[in-house]
C-alpha cells in the first residue's frame, strides 16, 4: 500500500485511524460529519483524493452508518478515488441469510451485494456468517478478506490465565476456540446451543471435566448476554474455579455486561473491533497485513 494513500475516518473512531495509519504508514484524514435538525447528515470528505483509498468503519449500531457508507463512497470516487476499500471490523446484517418466514427480506445478501457496488474491496473481521462458506458469497467484491481475531486473543488469554481451558458457548463457535487454543496448546471444548429466542436460549455442556478449571468462555459476538451469561452459570455449576470470557466484537446491548458479571463471569475481554472499555486487543496489526496484499 504507497504512502500516499488516504486513511479515511470518522471522529468517533479517531484511536483506531490513528493505529492503523501507524501501522500501515496510510495518511489518515477524518470525514467531517454534521447532523442537520431533522436528522439528515452532511459529510465533508478531503477536497482532493490519491487514487488508492481506504475507509475505515466499523458497522455496529449500523444503520446511520450505511447512509454515511452511501454518502462517503461515491463521494470519495468523484475526489479522485480509483481503489476504494472498505474496512469494517465489525460488519453488520450478516446474520440474516436467509429467508425464515415469508416475506423476510434477506438483509445479508441485500446489504452484502450493496457494500460489493460501492467498494473494490472489504475488511471484515469474524463475520457473523452461518450458512454461508465464505465471506465472498456473502460480500461478492472483487477483493474480500475475512480476518480472525481469535489467535490473537488467544495470545492474550495464555498470558493472563495460562492453561486455561476455553469453552466455546455454541457449536458456531468451535472455530474461534479452535484457533485461539491452537497456537498454546490449550484444551478446549464446545457447548451445545438450543436458541429459542432473541433472548432466551438452551446451552448443554460438554462431556469434559471441569471442576478447578480457569474457565474461558470464547465466542465472536457478545450481544445480549444470555448465551453467554447462561453458558457461564452451567461452568460453574460444574465445579469451574473461574469463568473469564475474551469476544471478537463486544456489541453488549442494554444491561447485557451486567448480565454477564452476574451469572459469575470475572473478567470481560474484546478486541478494539467495537469501541468498549473492555477492549484489551488492538486489531492494527491484523489488519495492516490484510492492506498490504491488496
């Protein structure tokens, strides 16, 4: 990626810019953003743009992001932009890929085939895919990389509780507690997971023991808590001498962190994917190399 090239941000994410410009050597220049009084927005980009662009959003609370999306990336095109890259660490509407009732719009494939008009290429990390096989049915741009965090919190679980054992909270899961238990040699193992409902769900446990164990609970999205929260409560039944969670993307709606503190949990960690006082891993690194390949 030539040094000339522009790193584009918004204000509220002016830490991450800033480490990933670090670590790219990109020159980092922030959209300008102002709220009109019924709502509308106006974004003010650089006047004059290289040909190589990246743009930095990550898609939580992601629906007054995708009109900045729709505003940004054709704007960013008249400026100068010949390459147009979106990175997104969290990316949103993935988890609807399919249509479960009739009349359910297909969020993934709309939202996922719009991103592919707007952008060459897409950056995503642990996207919240499950019928799909990869990220490029998902998103078809001509470039698209999907990254894990998992080894790195993996790095950062040994550290703080070597020999941990890392319990995945669903079968969706096992990927992540798979890499990350890899590179340690930790054990691992993965519950069984039964939703019946956006709020109400039914995990077993594993056939492992687990009495004494510093118990990590490994997952890609904390959203509201209750696989989680539920998951951690069963550790604990079972004899756990701790239950810690480490989490990709810490979306963590309402009281969903209190919720996971009070079915035991001690320590709540994430990546920087979604800006949160727990986060204790920074994703520059990871996705400087995904740049540099492109």
């Amino acid at each position: 990626m030539p040094n000339t090239a522009t790193l584009l941000y918004f204000e509220d994410e002016t830490t991450a810019a800033f480490r990933l410009a670090e670590a790219t050597g990109l020159v980092p220049q922030q959209i300008q953003r102002h709220r009109f009084p019924d709502g509308e927005i106006r974004l003010t980009l650089p006047a004059h743009l290289p040909p190589r662009v990246v743009l930095l959003r990550s898609l939580h609370t992601p629906n007054d992001k995708l009109t900045e999306l729709l505003l940004a990336a054709p704007t960013a095109r008249a400026l100068g932009a010949k390459h147009l890259s979106l990175v997104a660490p969290y990316l949103a509407y993935m988890r609807q890929d399919t249509a479960f009732a009739p009349g359910e719009a297909v969020s993934q494939r709309i939202v996922g085939n719009w991103l592919a008009s707007l952008f060459d290429a897409v950056i995503t990390v642990d996207p919240h895919l499950h019928r799909v096989t990869s990220l490029a049915e998902a998103v078809p741009a001509r470039q698209v990389t999907s990254l894990s965090a998992a080894p790195l919190l993996g790095e950062w679980i040994a550290q703080h509780r070597p020999g941990a054992f890392l319990l995945g909270p669903d079968s969706e899961s096992a990927q992540w507690v798979r890499q990350a238990a890899a590179a340690h040699d930790l054990p691992h193992a993965v519950c069984n997971k039964v939703r019946q409902g956006d709020r109400a769900v039914r995990i077993t446990l594993p056939a492992c023991d687990l009495r004494g164990q510093a118990v990590v609970l490994l997952d890609d999205v904390a959203s509201s808590g209750h696989t989680l929260a539920t998951a951690a409560a069963l550790a604990l039944a079972a004899g756990a001498a701790s239950v810690d969670v480490a989490v990709t993307h810490a979306l963590l709606a309402g009281d969903a962190l209190q919720r996971i503190h009070h079915a035991g949990v001690g320590e709540f960690w994430s990546t920087d994917s979604v800006v949160h006082p727990s986060n204790v891993v920074a994703l520059a690194s990871l996705l400087a190399q995904a740049l540099r390949t492109l």
